[in-house]
C-alpha cells in the first residue's frame, strides 16, 4: 500500500495505491470561542472529528481522528479510517494510527510513539516509530525492518507533524518553513509555503480560508485550507502526487471533548514555540 509520507491520518489501499488526509480540530466559531484554556495556552483543543475523503471526486471512505490530553500531561492522537459503499467491497481494509507526544517547558512539541497498523492484515505492513529523547535516537520499524536515525530537535511522525503545523499557525501566526519527518524506515523532508485564500463549504460550514502547501523534491504537494475562525485548522485537505489520484479530505462532524479528570499545570506560555 502506498502511504502518505506525511501529515493526514488513515488511508486505504487500491491497486493504485492510496491515501488519505487530515489536520486538526474544525469547529464553528462559537463553539471554538466556549473551549476550555488550557487547550489554549498549548495551541491545542481536544476534539473528535469524522472526516469523508475523496479520490478524484468520488467519496470512498471516512476517517474518525480524536485528539486528547491524558492526565499525566501527555497528549494522544488516533486516526481509524475505513472504506464505504461499493468501495469496501473492493477495498475492505482499516486502518489505525496512534501518536504519543508531550509540549515540555521549551515549548517545543517532542513526539514520544507512533503506531500503524491494518487490522486483519499481515503484520508486514504495520509501522511503528519510538523517539528517545535521553539517548536522542529514533527507532524505526515496519514489519520486520528496523532502522535507527539520530534525534534532532523538531523530528515529527506523521500525526505529529500535522498537529504541529495547526499548533504553529495558532502561536506564531505563520506556518514552519520545513518539516522533517520520519516514515517507513525513512526521513522526508517537506518545505511549507503560503498561498492564496479561498472560501469553502463543507457539511460543517462555510469558511474563509488561507492555504498552506507542502512539497517534496519528488514533486508532491499537500495542500491545506486553514480557517482563522476555527483555530488556524484546516477544513479541507489535499493530496497530489504525480500519476496518481488526487485525494481530498472534508469535514464531516466535529465535537468537543471534556478535559481529563486531572490536568497537571500548564508550562506553556502562548507563543513560547521553538523554530525549526
């Protein structure tokens, strides 16, 4: 299966190969003002949100993405994504993806663990990443193949990575310049521009938004419409990649989620954020 080399939850498989995308938490804008403040004071807002995505026009699957904060302080993202309609009949293949992370007190989002996996499938195409802050190594894994890479500060994985470009847009205003980001056994580097701005409809909403784009030296683009009015979150998303289906990603349900029980103190400070 082809995956995305970066950013945007779950994906499906096709004799094509194919994947599929996300960024963090829409919303409307009452709703984005009544969130608690400490999801504020880290740029982040627990939320869980169902997503429809597109191949070249055609609607051939759904993703749940829920972000939260445990009471130990230590933030949890998971994407499950499943194909719909005629397409499972083909296709029939789920998806799960779950990252670990932490915002210590140089405000800087270190990720901890990432794990994908294909429920029902061989364990040969699952993925998992451990980042290891005291030792500074990244340990690498999918299926049987293991690597190893030196920590650098602002390595993400792939969840990670789309939740630290919301988290930029929101304290410093401005996307990161680049993204380095490790996936199947390798590191991909994305250089990020701003664009144009565009209104958009989704079934949550109409929203004027700004667009953002990632590239690769290999010529692929992932584009993102972030709306001001929801938190700097993207309301639509979008993959192109040379002799492949474009694949687009909209926003189907939002909702809230409640903090945990316990939160520790909050060290961060709004736009207390380290550059790449």
């Amino acid at each position: 299966m082809a995956r995305s080399p970066f950013l945007l939850p779950g994906c499906f498989r096709s004799t094509r190969g194919l994947f599929f995308l996300l960024l963090l938490v829409p919303g409307i804008p009452a709703l984005a003002r009544s969130l608690p403040a400490p999801g504020l004071r880290s740029g982040l807002l627990p939320y869980e949100a169902t997503y429809s995505v597109y191949l070249d026009g055609f609607g051939v699957g759904h993703s749940r993405i829920t972000l939260q904060r445990e009471a130990s302080g230590i933030w949890r993202c998971h994407s499950f994504s499943h194909p719909n309609g005629l397409f499972s009949l083909f296709e029939n293949v789920r998806l799960e993806e779950t990252a670990l992370f932490r915002i210590p007190l140089n405000g800087r989002l270190e990720p901890l663990s990432y794990r994908l996996t294909e429920p029902g499938r061989s364990a040969r195409h699952d993925q998992e990443v451990r980042f290891d802050w005291s030792r500074r190594i990244v340990h690498a894994q999918v299926g049987s193949r293991q690597v190893t890479f030196p920590l650098h500060p602002g390595m993400l994985d792939r969840l990670t990575a789309q939740i630290a470009l919301s988290r930029d847009l929101v304290l410093r205003g401005r996307p990161p310049s680049s993204f380095l980001v490790v996936n199947h056994n390798h590191l991909h580097h994305y250089v990020v521009t701003q664009a144009g701005q565009r209104t958009w409809r989704t079934p949550a909403g109409i929203f004027q938004t700004v667009e953002y784009i990632a590239r690769t030296r290999k010529g692929t683009r992932l584009i993102f419409w972030c709306a001001r009015s929801v938190g700097e979150i993207p309301v639509v998303a979008r993959e192109i990649r040379p002799h492949h289906p474009t694949i687009t990603l909209r926003l189907l349900q939002f909702r809230a989620l409640p903090p945990p029980a316990r939160i520790p103190p909050s060290p961060q400070a709004l736009g207390k954020v380290t550059p790449f």
